[in-house]
C-alpha cells in the first residue's frame, strides 16, 4: 500500500513536471498596428485628444505568452493602472502608443486595457513602469517603418505582396513576423498588424515558438495615414 502511494506521488510530480514545461511562459508577443489601417477600415476611427499621431506604426501591447501560443489575462485585479506611476513617459506613449478606436481618448484607456488585460500577467519581471517602458524601448529600437522603408515598402496605397513585406521585416530585425491584414472599405486585404515575439525580460527579439494563423491576401495595400 505505502509503495503504491509513494509510486503514485511520483506520477502525479512527473505530470506536474510535464505540465510545467509544456507551458511555460516563453516570453512576449508584441503587436504593432498601422493606424491608417484601423482608419481606412468600414468602422471609422477616431484621432486621440493628444492630436494626430505621427505617420507610424503604433504600439498594440506586449502580451505574456505560453509556449502553446494561448496567453493568460486579467492576472492581478489588485493593480489598476496607476498613471502617476508612468508620468515621465505620457508625452512618449502618446506619440508611440495612441489609442484611434471611438470615441476619441486620452489613450489612457487603451493603455489600462493592455496593463490590466496582459500586463498584470508579467508583473513579477516588469512592474507597471517597466511594462511601459519596455514597450516603447521595443518600439524604438525594431523601427518597423524605417525598416520597411528601407525596403522600398511605404504607406502610400500602394499594393505589396505579402511575402516582400515579410521578407523586409525579417531582413531588417532578423526574425519572422506574423503579418495581419483587415479589410478597406472596398473590401482590400491591407496590413494591420505585425506581431513579433521577444525572450522573458521583453527587450530581446526572439523567433515565435508558434506562429498564430491570421489572414491576409497575397497582395496587401499599405495605406497612407
Ligand atoms: P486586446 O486585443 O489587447 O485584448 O484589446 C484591444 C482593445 O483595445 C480593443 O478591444 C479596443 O477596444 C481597445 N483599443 C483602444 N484603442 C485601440 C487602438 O487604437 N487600436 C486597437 N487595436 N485597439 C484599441
């Protein structure tokens, strides 16, 4: 009886185990949107209070991620967003992480969305100002648009095919993007969203373990905002 206890602790720590690896948090994914995606679509779009943003890629959040590609959210309800905690980078997050769905924001409401719905779920490594913080030194530093730029790749109607847009980003950051298209009021695949996955402490590019499955035509418009 006592070895059949013992030898069944063993089985249920080696399940644990297993179940651990399996899904263990890998690090982040992190989503960009092109807003003048988000305004040439049939819903209207609305420019924050702050002015309208510069003609760039804008942040969409840095989502903590499990190795199967599901995600936990809405982790710790006992930390609201707090924005005296990120005063010093407002001016910043207004630029680079503008908020343009309806009615028009402060984009303080976009920015608690993502902190309660995801960054509370990567708390213990990044506190609400690191969260911020990492987000828009990502930013900075992959340059999207310099690097599609660079690739003759401009937001100017035009249409690309998908495979030059994610060939240019993989060239300019050195890892594979998922692309993600919606519809112009006309029906026109256009780019969205580029989604790229970075390691545990949110600074460094990795390849995704997974690569989710998101729709877009081979040929894609990249309109001008
Ligand atoms: P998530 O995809 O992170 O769960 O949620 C995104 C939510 O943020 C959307 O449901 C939307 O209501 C809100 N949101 C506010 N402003 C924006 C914006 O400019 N772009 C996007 N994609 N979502 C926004």
């Amino acid at each position: 009886m006592k070895k059949f206890t013992q030898s069944s602790i063993f089985i249920k720590l080696l399940i644990i185990q297993f179940l651990a690896i399996v899904y263990t948090c890998h690090g982040f994914d992190f989503f960009y949107f092109w807003p003048g995606s988000l305004c040439d679509a049939k819903r209207a779009c609305c420019l924050p209070t702050s002015g309208k943003p510069a003609t760039d890629f804008g942040i969409h959040g840095l989502w903590p991620t499990f190795n199967n590609g599901s995600y936990p959210a809405n982790c710790n309800a006992n930390s609201p967003f707090d924005g005296s905690k990120i005063s010093d980078l407002t001016k910043e997050l207004q630029v680079d992480w503008p908020s343009l769905t309806c009615p028009s924001t402060n984009s303080s409401k976009f920015w608690t969305h993502e902190w309660v719905k995801h960054g509370t779920c990567s708390e213990s490594v990044l506190d609400q100002h690191a969260y911020f913080e990492a987000n828009l030194n990502l930013k900075h530093s992959i340059n999207l648009l310099g690097v599609l730029q660079l690739a003759g790749i401009q937001p100017n109607g035009k249409v690309y095919s998908l495979q030059s847009v994610r060939g240019a980003i993989k060239a300019g950051t050195g890892y594979t993007p998922v692309i993600e298209c919606n519809l112009d009021a006309s029906n026109n695949s256009q780019l969205y969203q580029v989604y790229l996955c970075v390691d545990k402490s949110g600074s460094k590019l990795i390849e995704c373990p997974v690569l989710p499955k998101r729709k877009c035509a081979s040929f894609i418009e990249f309109p001008s905002f």
